[in-house]
C-alpha cells in the first residue's frame, strides 16, 4: 500500500503524430504500481490524431499541452523540463512501453539513495509489432553492490561500449532538471543531447541504474535514430565525446587504454558509414572509409570485444566487395544483415 508520504512524480510524454503507440505507450503509465504521479503529455503540433487518442483517457493526472508549432524534438523537451513539477521527472517517449513496477522501483531508488541525481534502467528491444528483438543492459562487468556511478564510471564505459545509457528509461530529481541542467543542448549536439545531459548531471552527482528491464524500446523504421542508423555522416555521438575529451580535466582520468577503446568506437562508425555508402552506390567514398580496416590495431579490438570482432568482419566484407566489384551481390547480403540485426 502507498504511503500518503510517497512524493509526487512527473511523467512528462512529449508527443509527435503518435497515434499509433500512444494508447498502448499511456496505458502502461497509468497502470503503473505507483500511481502518485501527474502526467503531462506536451505535444508539439502533432497533425495526425494523436490527441484524439490521449482525450480517451478519462484519468483526472493527465494533463495535455499543445505546441502551436513544432518546436523540435529538443525544444519539447525542454518544455517538459520547464512544466515538471514534483519530486522526480521522468521523459518517456510516446512509442515505448513501460512496465507496471518501473515507476515504484526507480522511486525507492532514489528515495534511499539521496545523493542520486538520476535513476536508469535496462530494457528489453521490440520492433514495430511489439515483438521482442533484443536487449540493452548494463556492460558486462560494470555491476556494483550498491548500483551507483559516477562521472568516470560511466566515461570510461561509455568510450568502451558507447552510449548505454536509455534515454526514456530515466528518472531525474526535478530540481536537478531545472536548476542544474534547465535544457537539452540539441543545437551543440543534435540527436546525442542526451548523452551530454546525462554528463552534466554526472559531474555533479552519480547515477543509479537498476539492473533489469523495466522497458520495452521500440525500434522503428520510422523513427529519427533509425535514420541515423542509415546515415553517411559521423555519428552525433562523438560530437558529444569530442567535446568532453577536448577537456584538460577530463583527458586526466584516461589512459591509453581508454583512448584505444574511443578509436575502436570510430572505426565501427566509419565501418556502419562505408556500408551505407555502398548500399547507396558510393563506392569511392566507401572504399575511403575502409582504410585502415584490416590495421594492428583493428586486428587487436577483434580479439577484445564482439564490436571489435564484427567491425573488423563488415571492413573485411566490404573490402572484398570493393575490390572484386560485388556490388549486386554484395548489397543483397548486406541488406538482408541490417534487417535482420536491425543496424
């Protein structure tokens, strides 16, 4: 039973032509457990029917805000952040579903961790259909007792295996939100604020992520990150680390080790880049971007990590294509690969 003390929780849905998910994705947040919560769904100017379907909810906690014009994906965030109010807020994402003890657990979380500024979970990955496709967990090895990290935890992991860290399966100290952090810096670094977000939040507090998937992340073709999983142009996640390890304060932490895991992290990325660019007919540009696939230390990331071993497999890949002029062949299996492994 719930305590007339339990504080009041912020779950904020900022929504965009959502008619699709929204009812499944709001069902799972007003089933919650833990029901002291308001809910503000912040949309920006969606054209579909997306509000239609949210009006359906006869739940006197939801609250809807609508955007005159679309703000960005980044400006309704801030928007949530700025109409927060409560104890903790949470940024959920209208296409995600959550399950019925996500809330209650991360509370406790933070309710017996004061020095928290923020609460993760792990989440199970499903597809358009809802079907589970896969997981995102906590890097092997990364568990500790008390499930608190801090800044250099979380950098040193985070050069290794790159962002781990959900997005909506996060719960912030409000006050944190809006004294500390007060907005998304998507002008600086596009569709990885988030990532800068959650660093910020780090220099200043560590981090709790519980371990288990309190989440269902959905993976669409018609989302944002899907395209950039199909883009040509370096990731926007090392403009968030270029700007960081720019930094004398944090070069210090890190040693050799880290910055060959940071390399490994770009050779993937330009590896991802070049298949793109031969399932586009690029072949040039591709080639380019192979260079320095089959190098010592490509050669040593295989043999330290399943990234490492799959890079060093698609370079390899390409370059045989390339180089014996496989183009039909070869962009037939390569699709089929991105399909089937959804990258």
């Amino acid at each position: 039973m719930m305590s007339d003390a339990s504080p009041l929780i912020c779950i904020c849905i900022p929504t965009y032509n959502a008619e699709r998910t929204i009812q499944e994705m709001l069902a799972s947040v007003v089933n919650q457990s833990y029901s002291n919560m308001i809910i503000h769904v912040v949309d920006n100017a969606s054209t579909d029917r997306t509000l239609a379907h949210v009006a359906m909810f006869d739940d006197p906690r939801i609250s809807i805000y609508r955007n005159e014009i679309n703000i960005g994906a980044e400006g309704n965030f801030n928007r949530c952040i700025q109409l927060a109010r409560g104890k903790y807020t949470a940024i959920y994402h209208a296409d995600d579903v959550y399950e019925p003890h996500m809330v209650g657990r991360q509370v406790a979380f933070l309710e017996a961790n004061p020095e928290a500024g923020a609460v993760f979970t792990e989440a199970s990955l499903i597809d358009e259909s809802g079907k589970v496709i896969g997981d995102i967990h906590l890097p092997r090895g990364m568990a500790s007792v008390d499930h608190l990290y801090d800044f250099m935890d979380i950098l040193k992991a985070v050069l290794k295996h790159s962002n781990f860290l959900i997005c909506p399966s996060t719960m912030v100290r409000t006050e944190v939100y809006q004294q500390e952090i007060k907005h998304w810096m998507g002008e600086m670094f596009e569709s990885s604020a988030d990532l800068d977000v959650w660093f910020r939040i780090l220099q200043r507090h560590p981090i709790g992520i519980l371990i288990e998937p309190s989440m269902r992340y959905r993976i669409s073709e018609r989302q944002w990150s899907a395209r950039v999983r199909l883009g040509i142009a370096r990731a926007d996640f090392f403009i968030v680390m270029d700007y960081y390890l720019a930094r004398d304060d944090v070069r210090a932490m890190l040693t050799t080790a880290d910055l060959r895991n940071y390399a490994s992290l770009e050779r993937t990325d330009r590896a991802m880049r070049a298949s793109n660019l031969f399932l586009l007919d690029r072949r040039e540009e591709a080639s380019v971007l192979c260079l320095g696939a089959l190098s010592r230390d490509a050669l040593w990331a295989a043999t330290q990590s399943r990234r490492g071993f799959l890079t060093l497999l698609l370079a390899g890949y390409l370059k045989i294509c390339l180089a014996l002029g496989l183009t039909a062949i070869g962009k037939a299996i390569l699709r089929k690969v991105k399909f089937t492994s959804h990258k």
